[in-house]
C-alpha cells in the first residue's frame, strides 16, 4: 500500500466534540465561490449594522468635543493643520479624496485575493483576523459615537470633499445619507489598512512588497486626517481593533496566521506539514 501524503493519516477519524473542533481548527484550502459570498454578505451585515447604530449626533459632537480637547492637553492638536496644508494644494487634496474613497477597498480585496492565490493555508486564519476587527469595530460605533472633524460645531476644518466636488466618500456630498456620519472610532480604513500593511511584510517575498506594506498604513493615516474624516486618536482605536483580531485568530489556530504553513494538499484537505511553509 502506498504511503499517504504527508499531513494526511489513515488513522479513523475522530468523530467526538474535541475531533469536529480540531477539524473545525485546521485550515483548509478555500473555496472560490463560498469566500466570494461570505466576504459580500459578511460586509453587507456590518454595513447594515454600522449604519443602523443610532446617530445620536449630539453625544457624537460632544465626544468630538473632548477628544479634541484631549488632544489639545496631550499637545498633539494637529489635524486641523495637516487639513488646511493639504487643502492649500489642489492636486494633493483631490487625490487623497479619491484614495479615501476607493484604496480602502481596493487593497483590501486585492490582499484578500493574494492570500487566497498564493497563501492558502493561512488564508482562513488572516481572513479571521480582518473579520474580528471589523466585527469589534461595531462596538465603538455602538458605545462611542463620534462625529468626525470635518462635522465638529464652530471647528476650523474642511469637508474636503464637498469644497473640491471630488466623488466617493460616503461621508460627503450626496452619499452622506447612505452612511452613518458618526461613526468614527475607531477608524477602519486604519483597521483595514494596517491589516494589509502587516500581510504584505510578513508575508511579501519582494522587498518593494514587503516596503509598500509599512508605507501603506502611514499613508492612509496622513489621509484620513487631512481629510478631516479622522482625529488621528481614531487610528489609535482601528489600530487596537487590529490587535484583538490577531488575538482572536491566535485563539483560534494557536498561532498568529503568518506562522501557519503556506499550502494545503487539495479542496478542503488538510494542511500541510511545515515542509511547505
């Protein structure tokens, strides 16, 4: 009888509670078309939530208010500058709109895609961590509403969007109303951000990859604030949001995702051992 795969036992398979969790444990390689209907209904869910949390504009505007004041005790008041430097040059300001409103999607996805083609084995694992930032990010939407600064009563700064007539931000001009204004903290396009940043230089093999993945999140930070969609306070919240997702996929596997092997044998076998990692 031939020897079986590496990773793979003839051993009978153990049907109790702790078997189905070990099994339900072990990444798997994944299916095309389930991932492409679980990322759309998993994000119609948290868009659906996020913008069913009520407003409460009024609390949101009075913790805009002391965060700002925060900031100001902490010495670190410095949004409204990097606006105004942003907004004095046109062709700077337009092009943050436009990276506001489309990279936040468009990388993530284009990671998203990465992981399934070229990292299976981890795929599942870091696609967990991504979906444990979202979900806790609906808990500071929920119990902390923010209004953004571009919003604050009697605040100095400019909807960049609106006095540039730049399309995209759902936070803006027309689209306003398909979004909840007061949402805030944490900041996702951060949480999104730096969950790409830290796939791309744990895992890029070119070091251009690997220097894209620290810029990306530093970027989008400048963006976020000179836009005036953020306090940089905020990234702090995305960026704690990204550490509980960690915590969760480590929870979960038993290992952080990047330490995972790299391939799986077949559709839905199982992993590898580390040989391929």
């Amino acid at each position: 009888m031939p020897a079986a795969p590496q990773g793979v036992t003839d051993a009978p398979q153990d049907r109790t509670g702790a078997g189905l969790l070990r099994r339900l444990r072990t990444p798997r390689r994944p299916r095309f078309w389930f991932e492409i209907l679980l990322i759309g209904v998993s994000y119609w869910i948290y868009s659906l939530i996020r913008n069913a949390v009520p407003e409460q504009k009024a609390l949101a505007l009075a913790n805009a208010d002391g965060l700002w004041r925060l900031e100001h005790h902490l010495g670190m008041a410095v949004e409204d500058s990097v606006n105004h430097a942003a907004n004095s040059v046109t062709w700077l300001i337009v092009g943050m709109n436009y990276y506001y409103a489309t990279l936040h999607f468009l990388v993530t996805l284009g990671v998203l895609v990465w992981l399934y083609q070229s990292h299976p084995g981890r795929y599942a694992a870091t696609r967990l961590t991504l979906f444990a930032t979202t979900a806790v990010a609906l808990l500071g939407y929920y119990f902390f509403p923010l209004a953004p600064p571009r919003l604050m009563n009697g605040g100095d700064f400019v909807d960049t969007v609106v006095v540039h007539h730049t399309w995209g931000s759902m936070a803006s001009g027309d689209l306003k109303h398909m979004s909840n204004q007061y949402a805030a903290m944490p900041s996702m396009h951060i949480g999104w951000s730096l969950w790409c940043g830290l796939t791309l230089f744990a895992l890029g093999t070119v070091r251009w990859v690997r220097a894209l993945g620290l810029l990306y999140p530093v970027v989008t930070l400048t963006v976020i604030v000179a836009t005036a969609n953020h306090f940089w306070l905020d990234a702090v919240g995305g960026t704690l949001c990204v550490s509980v997702g960690f915590a969760a996929a480590w929870l979960w596997y038993g290992a952080l995702p990047y330490a995972l092997p790299r391939r799986v044998t077949g559709a839905g076998g199982p992993v590898l051992l580390p040989a391929e990692a």
